[in-house]
C-alpha cells in the first residue's frame, strides 16, 4: 500500500472482500486519498457468512466509490446489504467464444494424440479446470477409478483427461499414478491450447462442490 501512496496512484481496483488484508488495503487507500473501486464474485447464494459480510460491507461501503458487479445475483448481494444502486455499475466476465467456435482441429494433430494415448475407439472423459478442492477434482478421479476397477468392459473403453494445474496437483497425481493407462494427466496447459481439448475430447466433466459462474462451461 506504500507504494500505492509513492507512486501517487489515484485509483485502485481491489478484488474480493473477503479477506482481512483486503479490507485492510480498502481503508488505508481510502486514508491516503485514493479511490477505491470493488469487483467481487460474492453471491448470497454462496455467501456462508451472510451477517458478517452485511456488516463488512457497512462499514467498507463509505471507503468504496464504486462496485462493479459481474452479473445479476453479485449485484444483489450488493444492494440486499444497503448499497446505493447508483453506485453499482456492471462488469461482467468475458469469454471469447469465437476463440473457441473458431479453432479448427487438425486432423494430423489429433491421430498424433490419439495414437500417444492409446484414445483411438475411446471415449474420452475431460476435466479442464483447476486442480482445488472446490473443483472436486479427488472426487471425480477417486469414482472413475472405482469403476475402471469394478468394469472391465469400462476401463477398456474409456479414459480420463486432465488438464488443469493447483493445490492439489501432487495428491492427484499420487492418487492416478497406478491407473496411467486410463487416466492421462496433462497438467497445466497454455490458453491457446485449450480449445484442442475440448475438440478431442467426448464428455466435459465438472464435478464442483459450488460455482459461482462456471466460466469454463
């Protein structure tokens, strides 16, 4: 936040108020002059702490000179705490999709993959987020394992991909390292390369606990 005030910064967007040291950096911006704008994900319909973030977001309101709210339910998470709707603006995320609809699959590329894994007359399963406990990754692998192990006629027909990189990278691949034939794991890939996945792919799986937005659906 020193910095902030050397450098004379006049704006500042802060992400989330969830945690102490982002409220902490919203008062000390505010101390220091600074306009403070905040974009969050909060919805009540996720909120835990529904009380506690009420009584966050009175005391923060009179420091924050604008929210950006990502879509309908995060801007009534604002407005069901008393903020001012004039001081609510929308700024939602942003996909791409042309990226996506757009990107064609080369067919040399795909037998190339598909002869490296074995996927020829497969199906094939994707997981392609983060690899965190929200995002149920041990879930999926442990029940997809359960049935490779239970039916044969199963495990010789499909196999699971997963893409994605976090917290639970080394429990992952601790758990799926005796199941190499079935589960292929690719760990984090660049955004450029996302689209080839979902083109060689059958099935997208997503197996959070809770989703805000979803943004890879």
């Amino acid at each position: 936040i020193y910095s902030l005030y050397k450098n004379k910064i006049k704006h500042l967007m802060v992400h989330g108020h969830a945690r102490p040291y982002n409220i902490l950096i919203i008062i000390l911006a505010k101390i220091f002059g600074i306009k403070v704008y905040l974009r969050s994900e909060s919805t009540d319909h996720a909120a835990k702490r529904k009380f506690l973030s009420a009584i966050v977001i009175f005391f923060i309101d009179k420091c924050i000179e604008h929210y950006f709210s990502i879509g309908d339910l995060n801007r009534d998470y604002y407005l069901n705490r008393g903020v001012d709707k004039t001081k609510i603006s929308h700024l939602g995320y942003n996909i791409n999709n042309d990226f996506f609809y757009n990107f064609r699959l080369q067919k040399k590329s795909k037998d190339l993959f598909y002869k490296k894994y074995d996927l020829n007359n497969k199906i094939k399963f994707l997981y392609l987020s983060k690899l965190t406990k929200r995002k149920n990754i041990l879930f999926l692998s442990k029940n997809y394992i359960y049935l490779i192990s239970k039916n044969k006629k199963f495990k010789d027909s499909t196999n699971l991909i997963i893409v994605g990189d976090g917290e639970l990278k080394i429990d992952v691949i601790n758990l799926i390292k005796k199941f190499k034939k079935n589960i292929i794991f690719l760990g984090f890939q660049n955004q450029s390369q996302i689209p080839f996945y979902y083109k060689v792919s059958d099935f997208f799986i997503l197996p959070s606990s809770k989703e805000n937005w979803g943004l890879v659906v």
